[in-house]
C-alpha cells in the first residue's frame, strides 16, 4: 500500500487563531471588501508599517479573529522591542496579527488582516485565512506591499498590479516583468484565494532605492489611494500628506546640499522619463468601465465626508491626530 504524499497543513487551520463568533455570524459583515498588510517582507519606506498605524487608528476598530503569534512567530529572529527606563522595564507590545472590522470616514465598513508575516506553519495559516474569507463571503481581497526602485523621487510614485481582477490591472502597473522572487506570505495568500474562487488584487509600490530605509510617506498615500480605489473607500490619509510635505522639504534640502545626490536623482530622472515615456496611465477616480465618476458624485462623497469629519469634532472637542515627525530621510 503506498501512502499519499500529503502537501499542506495537517493540523487543524481553526486552532491558529480566536474569533468573536457574534461577528462572524453577523450577517451585515457578509460581503465585504478586504484589505491585508502584512508587516516583516521588503517593506521599503516602512509603507505597510505606515498604512496599517493610519487605518487600526479609526475610531471604529473591532477585533474579529486574532491569531495565536506563539504558534507564528520566531521571536529569535524577529525580537519585540521594549523600553528601559533607568532602573525598570517597560512598553513591552506583543507582536500582534489579527482580522479587524473597521469603518471608513464615510460609514463603509471593511475588514483588515495586518500584523507580522507569519514565520513559521504558512500552509495552515493560509488555510485559516481562506476559511475566514469564504465564511465572511469576501467580495474582494486587495493586500499592498512595497520594494525599493531605481527610480527617482521627483516622478510619481509607481505600482505594479497583479491578481485575477484585470480592470483593476490594465493601465495602472508601470512595471511588468517576468522574473522569479523570494514569496512572501501575501504571495502565498493570493495563489490560495485564487484558487478558491475568490476577487484577488495585489499591489507592489514602488519605493526609490535610496530612500527605501527611511520612513517614506508619500509612498503609503499612494498604497491608501491604490486601495482605497480598488475597495471603494475612502481611506484617512490626510496625516500622511501633511508628514509627506516635511519630508519632501528634508529631502530637497539634503539634495541641494550634495551636487552627487542631484547628479544620481538627474539620471534617475532620465531613464524614468525614457521608460515611461508612451505608457498612459489609468486614473484611480476611473470605474471598471474606464469612467470617470459624475461631479454630483463626486460632490456627494466629498459632502458626506465633510459631515462626518464635523460629527467626529462634535463628538471629540480638541482631538489632536496622533503621531509626530518621522526622522529625516537618509540620501545616499
């Protein structure tokens, strides 16, 4: 008798993680779209790290299901930080990933996988996330992360989309390659989803290489908009912008001081406009038609987001955003 080669997980994919069973039987939470960034692979310009600190920062975050980091994670090798503070210990955050239900500015609720990759039993937790997704009905999965670039800062920030949803592909990615890559585990997640049936979008931001180690804002305004355009959100990323500005004034500053830095950026530049010289870029604001929505609509959306964010001030007198100045950007 020979005994099958079993591929995939052998334990039971539920055991990785604790759900609120009210949520999940929830029927309103039946439908929705799905956004996943996962911290710990290639995060160029700490773009995950950005956008996940803006949306778990929504007022209305609610855990559905949070795994077990003990079962995930290798500590060793991904060490959590704490502070020392004279003679004690303190600030220790366990590392965390979880699947969140949250709302945007306008009312429309989505759900949210972020935290650490997973280091260890990928195959199971897969399994796990699969089983969530088709228990919840995901409508459509989008997940971003990003990878440094020979490109230049001074041009618009790039992407290359890929997935099973060619209207949310077409005319977006500036870059398509055919080459082989490490997998990350929104890699793995995609294939699986894929084959399950469902609505898949990935995106990979672009970052410049020489700003790939420094915490590069303008790069997560553009995964929030890449996102919030494929889920039909709208994304809070009116903080990001305004650190996105500063740090665009450091980094002209640290470029006029330096002719080597200019002259890098300059040739940069070159091959950037050469490349992309006859590509046409889709605009975000376009529906899966290739259409630009109507000024009434987009009048509404911008009314109904301006009433809630004076409902949000009605409700919270003096809240300041949180968060502060990252450091400045090193340029090589």
């Amino acid at each position: 008798m020979v005994f099958d080669q079993t591929y995939g997980a052998l334990l039971d994919p539920a055991g990785l993680y604790r759900a609120d069973e009210e949520l999940l039987q929830d029927a309103s939470l039946k439908g929705l779209n799905l956004l996943m960034a996962f911290t710990g692979f290639a995060d160029a310009g700490h773009v995950v790290r950005q956008i996940s600190q803006e949306l778990l920062e929504l007022p209305t975050v609610r855990p559905v299901a949070v795994f077990d980091a003990d079962q995930l994670l290798d500590y060793r090798s991904r060490r959590p930080h704490l502070t020392f503070v004279e003679d004690h210990l303190q600030d220790y955050a366990p590392p965390r990933l979880a699947l969140y239900l949250l709302e945007d500015p306008l009312g429309t609720p989505f759900l949210l996988l972020s935290g650490f990759e997973p280091d260890l039993q990928w195959e199971r937790f897969s399994k796990a996330v699969v089983s969530l997704v088709e228990a919840l009905d995901v409508n459509l999965v989008t997940w971003v992360h990003s990878i440094p670039m020979p490109v230049p800062h001074t041009r618009p920030v790039g992407v290359t989309v890929h997935g099973n949803r060619p209207e949310l592909i077409e005319g977006i990615s500036v870059w398509k390659p055919t080459v082989e890559v490490p997998a990350a585990i929104g890699h793995v997640l995609e294939l699986k989803l894929i084959a399950a049936g469902r609505n898949v979008a990935g995106y990979v931001i672009h970052v410049p290489h020489y700003l790939a180690d420094a915490e590069y804002p303008q790069a997560a305004v553009a995964g929030m908009e890449y996102l919030g355009a494929a889920a039909s959100l709208m994304l809070p990323s009116e903080r990001l912008r305004e650190v996105a500005r500063d740090v665009a004034r450091q980094i002209t500053e640290q470029m006029e001081a330096s002719e080597d830095v200019q002259q890098v950026v300059h040739n940069l530049e070159e091959r950037y406009d050469q490349y992309s010289e006859n590509t046409v870029r889709r605009s975000l604001l376009a529906d899966e038609n290739d259409e630009i929505p109507s000024a009434e609509s987009l009048g509404a959306a911008v009314e109904a987001y301006l009433a809630q964010e004076l409902q949000n001030q009605d409700e919270h007198p003096g809240h300041e955003e949180p968060g502060g100045m990252p450091p400045g950007p090193g340029l090589v």
